[in-house]
C-alpha cells in the first residue's frame, strides 16, 4: 500500500475529522484514518501508532494511563510518545507519514491538507492576504466551536449562565457568518471555495445537533438555540446545506445531517 500523506487518529465518526476528510477529498490527498467509536477509543493506545489495547495492557498503574481531560471520562491511555507529538493530548491528532509531526486542532488538520494538495485545487486563498482572511474564519470558527463543545458537553445539566453564554456565543459568530455572505461574494471568504467553508460546515453541522437533546432542554426550561435559524441567517444556512450537499461534502457528510432535514420537515 502507498503511504498516506497524511494519517489521522480520532473517535469516529467525528465532524472534526470530517473537515480533513472533505478537503482531501477536494484536493486529492491520501488520508489514512484510525479510530473507533467514541465510547471504545478508551480501550486503544493514543500512540502515533494506534491501536487497541489487549484486556492485560488496561490497568490503572500501566504507564500511559492518564485522566481525561475533555469530552472523555476516567482513564485514557496516552503514550509519552503520542503526548510529544500531541502535547494537549487531544483528538483528532495527525501525523507526518513518517510519524516525526504532530498536527493537533481540527482546523490546523485542515490547513495541513490544503497545503499537501495545493497544487491539485487551492483551498487555502491565492495569495498571504486573502489566506490570512481565510484564517481568520477558522479562529472564529474555533471560538465558536469550542464554545459549542462546552455547550453540548453540559447539556444534559446547564445552569442559566451556561446556556446565555452560548446564546451569545452563537449570535455572534452568526451575525458574522450572515454579514459575510451578504457581500457580493459566493462563498465565506470570497469567490472561490475554501478551507474557511469547510470548517463552517463541519462545526455548525455539530452545533445543530442540540437539536438532539431538544427535550432534555425543555425539561430544563430552555429552547433550542438553533431554532428559526434558517428565518434568523437565511444566508448562513443556505451556504450550510447547499455545500453539505456539493458530492465531495456529502461523500463525507454521510448521514449526519439527515435527522434535522427530518426534524425540519415535521
Ligand atoms: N479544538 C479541538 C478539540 C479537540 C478536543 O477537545 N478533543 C477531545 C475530545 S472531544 C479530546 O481529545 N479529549 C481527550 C481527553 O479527554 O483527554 C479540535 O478542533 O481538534
């Protein structure tokens, strides 16, 4: 077998791992991807080479073992090896073919992979200035997305605090997503698809999926965030499901936003 550019090991399916996966796709660069579910990465090896562990090798003394630190419970175990490369010790986590580079956060995942196949289709903007821009989307796209996470992480027990920051949290980056589109543009960052839509579509697409917990919310006297956001951001949700249904997203996309067409459509 030829030797991925690029190999990444993560819980799947994982949106965040979905961004390299679609721009791969875009720009023809060769992914090997390693995980399993989420529930069951705690019963692999986080090495740069991952693999699940034998019954034996799972005890809490072992020397990889670790504490989770988010989005994960209990033990993890996480190789010095792994943690040298990934020092936040998180996933999705890339690696160099040869395993001497560490790539850690999904959107710099991403950049990886416009870069590795920028000659095949420029993802990553024509020159430093509009780059620049198209990285300044993905710092916002962060800051959302982690916000997000918190959000999702603490949904089944928000306090009235928690929920208000998100809702702040995601007007803001909404309002910023509609303004953009409502230049004379076709795409986040300009005329041309790039990796800033990418992550656009990958995020957002795991934020709508409160729309899961909508009862859990309800118990809790709170309604989804989400809701009227197509009639709220008509231009933002437009670019989400016209590019979530483009083949190369919708090849990676799979299935996961089936359930709020669904929803929607009920
Ligand atoms: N902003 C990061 C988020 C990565 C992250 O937080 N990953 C969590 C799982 S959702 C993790 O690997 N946690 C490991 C741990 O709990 O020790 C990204 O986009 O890659």
């Amino acid at each position: 077998m030829n030797e991925p550019d690029l190999r990444i090991f993560s819980y799947l399916p994982n949106p965040r791992v979905m961004k390299a996966a679609i721009a791969a796709k875009l720009c023809n660069v060769s992914l090997d991807i390693v995980g399993t579910k989420p529930a069951e990465l705690a019963n692999w090896l986080w090495d740069v080479h991952p693999r699940p562990l034998e019954a034996h090798e799972k005890f809490n003394h072992s020397p990889h073992a670790r504490t989770a630190q988010r989005g994960f419970d209990g033990t993890l175990f996480k190789t010095d090896a792994f943690l040298r490369l990934q020092p936040f010790g998180t996933v999705p986590a890339a690696f160099s073919p040869d395993g001497d580079v560490g790539i850690f956060e999904s959107n710099s995942i991403l950049r990886a992979v416009a870069r590795l196949g920028a000659s095949t289709r420029p993802l990553y903007g024509p020159n430093d200035y509009e780059a620049s821009r198209i990285d300044a989307f993905l710092d916002a796209n962060l800051v959302f997305a982690r916000e997000a996470q918190v959000y999702l992480l603490e949904i089944a027990g928000l306090t009235k605090q928690a929920h208000a920051r998100m809702v702040s949290a995601y007007s803001f980056y909404m309002a910023g997503v509609e303004a953009a589109l409502s230049l004379d543009t076709s795409h986040l960052a300009g005329n041309a698809l790039s990796i800033a839509d990418i992550s656009f579509v990958c995020d957002l697409a795991q934020f709508l999926r409160e729309g899961h917990s909508v009862e859990m919310l309800r118990t809790q006297g709170f309604e989804l965030i989400s809701a009227n956001g197509p009639e709220t951001y008509p231009r933002t949700f437009a670019h989400l499901f016209t590019l979530a249904n483009s083949p190369e997203f919708a090849a990676v996309l799979g299935s996961y936003l089936d359930w709020y067409h669904r929803v929607k459509a009920s």
